[in-house]
C-alpha cells in the first residue's frame, strides 16, 4: 500500500501550519532573539518597536501569566530571557502586529544593552569548569582498567562529530485561537503534541484540559520538533490569552536556523585494546556532549549515545563516561538517532585507527568482533542478535573482495581519482530509554455507515505512520482501507501521548489500535452469534462478509455495525498499550530497556577526485533488518532517506558557530545539504526477514532512526580513499569529510613520516 497522503502530496493539497485558512483578526507573532551568546541584560528598549504601524504590543518575561519555563526534564529554560542571555537567539521580547512583515519589520527596531560574559562553545572547556547540565554518568562491562594487560595492542584518540541542522521542510511554527472561558486551540508543527500542551499549560497557568493542540501533520520533524516546538507554541498562546486573538507565527528560514538547537556535537577520547587474534579485549570512551544553553532532550541524548556506544560490537570490558556540558549554543536537541549515531562514530573510529596502524582492513576487526546472540550489552541487557546474519548475507550479495579488487584495481591504474570502501554494520535500540514514556493510546470509532475514524498519538511527519496505523484498522476489522481514515492527532481525544520519536511511533500506537479493534471485533462477532444464532467461536469475518465456520453468510460489515447499534452495542474503543518487560535501574546501570534491536550492515562506496578534494558516492548496498516489513514501500523510503541524511551529516553539512557564539552557517547559501547531484548514484537494499520479533507490529521492526547510521560508513570510506591517494595522511577523527578536509588530508605531510611519496611531492 502506499503512503496516504502521496495524492495531496504530489497535488500540493496536503495542509501544514501555514495552509490552515487564518481566521479574521489574527494577529501576527515574530520574536526577537539575543544579539549575544551570553551576557547581562541591562536595558531592553521597547519605544521605537513599539511606534512601528501595526504593532499592537510587545511581550516581555514580566508579562508571561503562568510560570516563565519551558524546560522539560530540567526547568531551565525561560519562555522569555529575564536578566540574563545565554545564546544568540535566545528568545527576549515577542512582537505582535497585525501583519508578519510589521512584526517582523518591530523586531528589528529593538535594541538591548547586554553586558557581555564570558562565551563558551567548547564542551571541553566548558567541562573543564564545572558547567555540566547534569551529573555524569558511566557504563560498565567488566573491568577495563585490568583489562589492558590482556591486549596485545592498544590505540588511542580523540573523535569528534559536528552538529546537524534538522532542516524539515516545514520551518518551525503555531498557530493559537482563543475559544471561550479561557480555552486555547493550537495548531502546532509538533512532534510532541502533549509536549506543547504541557508548555503552554505551565506558562500560561491554564489547566491542560483549556488546551486542545491538534496536528495534521508535518513537514519533517526529524527530533527537531521533539521538544522545539513548545517555545512557539507557547509565546503564542501566551499572546492568544491575553490579548484574546488568534496569534500566528511561523518562523522564516533564517530564523529557525538560528534560534533553535540541532544535533548535539561531540568530542570524545577513546582507548581500545585487541588481542592478537583482533578481538577486542577493552574499550575506554569519555563523550562530552555539547548540550547547549539548557538541557532540552540533552541528558536523554547523553543516554543513548552510552547505550550505543559499541554499536554492534561485544566487548567483554567497557567503561564509558559521558558528560553533558552548558555551553553557549542554542539548546541542542533530538536529532534522528539521538546521541546514538555520536556513540557509534567513536568506536568505529577507534576500529578504524587499530585496522590503520596494524595494516588490516577494518572490516576484519569489525567482522571478528560482532555481536553474537545471548552477549551482553554494557547496560546488562543480552542481545537477541542478527549482526552476523546482516553482514554474512551482505558479503554474499554483494562480495565484500570482488568489491575491493575492483577499488585497488582501479586505484592502481588512476592518479588522480582514488575509490574507497567502508562497512556499516549497525545496531539500534528500539524504545523510548526513559522507560515510562514507552507508551500509547487509540481511539477507534466505528460508524454506522461502515466508516472508521481512528485517533492516536501518533504524529505523521513523512515517514508514513498514518498509512501503517490505517493498515492495522483495516486488516484487524477485515474491511477495505478506503472505508478507514486517520484524524488528526489532538490532545483532546489521546491525553497523555509520548513524542513521536525513538522509532517507536508506529509499535506504540499501531499496538494500542490493534488492541481497540480487537475488542471492537469481538463485540460485533458476538452480536453476530446472536443474530445467526451460532456459537461465536464459529463466526469470523472476512474482507467485509461474515463467516459461520468458514461459510460465507448474507451478513456483511454494514448490516451486522446496524444490528449492533440497535442492540446498544458500543462501536467505539480506547486502548491503552505499553511495552511489557523493559526495565531500567539507573543507580545500576543495568536492565533491559529496548524492546529489542534493529541491525543492518551497509557497504559504502566512494571515488575521491585528488585535484580538487570533491567526492562522490558511488554506491551504498545494504542488508536491512526489517523483521517481517508491513508496508515495504514506505520502510525502503526511509532507509533511502536515512542513508542520505547521515552521509550529509558525515561528509558535506557543516555547522559553524563563531567563537562568540553566532551561528555563520545560518542558510542553504552556508549550509550545504545532499542535494539530487549528491546523494548516492546507487543505493541497494535488501531485506533480512526474521519472524523473531513480537513486539514490533505485526513483527515489522521499527524503521525510523537506525538507517542514518548507514552514513557514517561515508566518512570511513573517504578516508579510505585519501589514504589511497596519500599513505602517511594523518587525518583526525573529524567529521564532517568536507571536501574543503579531504583536500587537506589529501596533500599532508606527515613529518615524522616522511614516506616516498612526501619526498617526490614537496
Ligand atoms: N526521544 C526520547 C528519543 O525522548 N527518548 C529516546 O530514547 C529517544 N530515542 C530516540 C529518539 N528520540
Ligand atoms: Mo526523534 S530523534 O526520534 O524525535
């Protein structure tokens, strides 16, 4: 089946915040951002903002009604900046006006007196002084420390990864209108809707049952919209409640840009010890997180990137610290993998480093060392592991050595042009990590005209959750998917709803439709018993017409909904449904958190042009772990796009940051992104069927995050091929491979190496 909204997509009738008919009398939000990453306000000067036509007020942390907080896991973040700023764009003053321009036109006739401290954008040095978000934490298998004497090598480094712009077509924004006796109706591009509820609860002291946030869907999210939404949905409900209009913001390019947070950076050292055999023995890693401002998602991120951080590999000794560190940034957030992807680039450097320094491929390294059935995680949970079959099937669909023949065969006879190769094995964790949120809710109604309308909390955002949750209607009650319609996701109807996120999105919520369609469907097979006269362990239904012991009857789907209905029969259910068995002691360590693991193994291809230090992406060929995939249309779309985002994360998208704080890489013009002309030339997936996994629905395993992490094979790739081109290149561990990196890597002399071809080309 395909994605639902394809016909409105392709027609462009698909309705976002911005296509929703703005009602008479809306007014217009635009806010007005620090102009300095830290500092002491001295003076906000309103006047002359306030002067410029149209603006009908401007709102301040003095005006804010309820509690001046938006923080989530942490009260930490103010709606609106108080005395002080702490990064550029940090939201101080909310402009209203009647129309965007004259908003927009306010806001930059403000002017602030800032008394300027200290910056800092390094998570290193801002560790280095205490600013830490919340106490470090450590995972440990074994015991590291005596470990070492058992490892006949050992590397060490350092390897860091950038930030990432969510970059969602949609831009961020909400749309508040008053309703009576104080109620609220927000339109917001949230993932979260109860996230925004919960904001706009708290800084507008309104009780959350005023507040109904209703999504149709949105325009991307990718973890940006996790938690980044509620500052915009609550400045304009704020505004919506006290001046009792519509407020509409949505952000421009530029402004979202800068004003929200990304993917976290990380710069992390790492320690690896190997046997002779090549079978890792120990591993060290420290990860210091570049949070931002305030925490947002952060210690949760913190978290995943531990649970991650020997991606599909056991070793029998890991310590792993984290440390989530304040900086000056806007508040990093979710990003799709969430912290996880940071987690595995490290261990795949330290691989990488041990493969480089012993003369092997790393591939080898990597194939020794994975994960078997039954091993344990550094957080105590045992694997139910595919690795071996993911990369056994990968090497014999796409022969691993014939591939690398060609690359040196190749390499051989060209100058200028150098290919190279990496391997991505990869593993996921598949559950919220925060146990509780682990979650859902669906409200089905069956309508007497055969109609079905189902609610969740599930919020589509492209990746085709609406389309999944209609399947499981559909094939629980047997009826056509046409006769099925997926509303919008409101906090009216499903009260309590986790974001949607952590790749559990269509597990949770699919779970809890199935469950009320069960119940639904043994209620109509009993009124058909009745109505036949039959044992209802003989009634079944089947694509619209009821069955006595496999016999078709003359009752179809229409005439047995009246029946019930006269007989006072309920059509409608709300279920509830949680993940069983997961579990975490965090005073430990150690439980059982996921739900179970997603694997995949990807080759990745790449050609290095050596004169200019441009790349292209030959090819990235995957053996993905689907279970048993319920809509292989829409899963092998988001493995597509999740190759692409993570190879633009490793190789061209680049965040910069000055060291006053302003974001320099703050549009497309700065900020390069995969585009038609660079994404993969090919791109080959195929299945891995398993029937294991129960608590995926209809065992299709969840399919959101874990192909981005198919990208960071880019990165190891190009460095495969620079060192092609140039053996004594030492190139740190330091993605993104930009081409502007891979030039330089390409022609450096390493000194105290100084190889044949330094000699001949200095
Ligand atoms: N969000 C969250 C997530 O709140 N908890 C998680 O564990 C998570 N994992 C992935 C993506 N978003
Ligand atoms: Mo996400 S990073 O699953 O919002």
């Amino acid at each position: 089946m395909k994605n639902i909204d394809s016909r409105t997509h392709v027609r462009g009738e698909s309705v976002y915040l911005d296509d929703i008919p703005v009602i008479q009398g809306t007014l217009f939000g635009a806010a007005f951002g620090s102009p300095v990453a830290h500092g002491l306000i001295k003076n906000l000067n309103l006047a002359a903002a306030e002067a410029m036509p149209g603006v009908v007020r401007i709102l301040t942390y003095k005006d804010v009604t309820g509690e001046n907080q938006i923080g989530g896991i942490i009260p930490d973040e103010p709606l609106l900046a108080e005395h002080h700023v702490d990064y550029c764009g940090m939201p101080v003053a909310f402009v209203i006006a009647e129309t965007d321009d004259e908003a927009r036109a306010a806001v930059k006739r403000i002017t602030i007196d800032i008394e300027p401290l200290l910056v800092i954008t390094d998570p290193r040095e801002a560790q280095a002084v205490g600013q830490l978000i919340v106490p470090p934490r450590t995972f440990r298998l074994g015991d590291s420390a005596t470990a070492w004497t058992a490892c006949d090598y050992i590397v060490e480094g350092t390897a860091d990864t950038n930030g990432q712009e969510h970059l969602y077509i949609e831009t961020q924004g909400a749309y508040a209108i008053p309703q009576e006796n104080n109620g609220i109706k927000l339109y917001s591009s949230t993932q979260g809707p109860t996230a925004v509820q919960r904001a706009v609860s708290k800084s507008s002291g309104l009780p959350m049952h005023q507040i109904d946030v209703d999504v149709t869907r949105l325009g991307g999210g990718f973890g940006g919209k996790e938690d980044q939404a509620n500052m915009w949905a609550a400045l304009c409900a704020l505004a919506a409640h006290i001046l009792n209009k519509p407020i509409k913001y949505s952000l421009h390019r530029m402004e979202d840009m800068a004003m929200t947070g990304k993917r976290h950076p990380y710069s992390s050292d790492f320690k690896l010890g190997l046997d002779k055999d090549l079978k890792m023995v120990a591993y060290e890693v420290t990860f210091y997180q570049n949070a931002g401002a305030a925490a947002d998602l952060s210690p949760a991120v913190m978290e995943r990137t531990l649970f991650h951080c020997t991606n599909t590999y056991f070793i029998p000794n890991v310590t792993a610290t984290a440390y989530s560190c304040r900086t000056h940034l806007p508040p990093n957030t979710a990003f799709r993998g969430f912290g996880g992807p940071q987690g595995m680039f490290v261990i795949e450097a330290a691989i990488a480093k041990a493969a480089e320094e012993l003369g092997v491929h790393a591939s080898v390294i990597q194939e020794k060392n994975l994960q078997q059935t039954g091993d344990e995680f550094p957080f105590g949970q045992k694997a139910q592991s595919e690795a071996h079959a993911c990369w056994h099937k990968t090497d014999e669909l796409y022969a691993v050595s014939e591939i690398r023949q060609k690359i040196a065969s190749f390499n051989s006879v060209n100058q200028l042009y150098k290919k190279g190769m990496a391997l991505m094995p990869i593993c996921f964790g598949i559950s919220f990590t925060n146990t509780r949120m682990n979650q859902a809710r669906a409200l089905v109604h069956v309508y007497t005209d055969g109609s079905v309308g189902v609610s969740t909390g599930a919020v589509e955002m492209g990746q085709g959750v609406n389309t999944k949750m209609l399947q499981v209607a559909a094939h629980i009650f047997s009826i056509d998917s046409k006769r099925v319609k997926i509303q919008s996701t409101s906090t009216y109807r499903i009260a309590n709803t986790s974001p949607s996120a952590a790749s559990a999105t269509a597990d949770l919520n699919g779970k809890a439709v199935e469950i009320a369609c069960i119940e639904i469907m043994r209620r109509l097979k009993a009124v058909a018993a009745e109505e036949l006269n039959v044992d209802v362990t003989s009634v079944s239904l089947k694509d619209e017409w009821v069955y006595v012991n496999g016999q078709q009857t003359d009752w179809d789907w229409n005439r047995l909904l009246i029946a019930a209905y006269a007989q006072r029969v309920s059509l409608s259910e709300h279920a509830h449904y949680a993940t069983p068995d997961i579990h975490y002691d965090k005073s430990l360590e150690k439980g059982h958190p996921f739900a179970y693991h997603v694997y995949g193994t990807a080759i990745v291809e790449v050609t290095v042009d050596c004169l200019r230090g441009t790349y292209e992406i030959d090819a990235v060929k995957v053996v993905h772990d689907f279970g048993s995939s319920m809509n292989p249309l829409i899963d092998r779309g988001q493995i597509e796009g999740g190759i692409v985002q993570g190879i633009g994360w490793m190789t061209m998208e680049e965040v910069v940051f000055d060291k006053a704080g302003r974001l320099r890489s703050n549009a497309l013009s700065t900020y390069k992104v995969p585009d038609i002309y660079s994404v993969p030339k090919e791109i080959t997936i195929e299945p891995l069927q398993t029937e294991t996994e129960n608590l995926a629905l209809f065992r299709s395993k969840a399919v959101g995050e874990p192909p981005l992490m198919y990208g960071i094979g880019a990165y190891f790739a190009l460095r495969n091929a620079v060192l092609a081109f140039n053996p004594s290149a030492t190139i740190p561990f330091d993605a993104p491979m930009t081409p502007e990196k891979v030039l330089l890597a390409l022609y450096h002399v390493n000194p105290a190496q100084t190889s044949s071809y330094a000699q001949t080309q200095t």
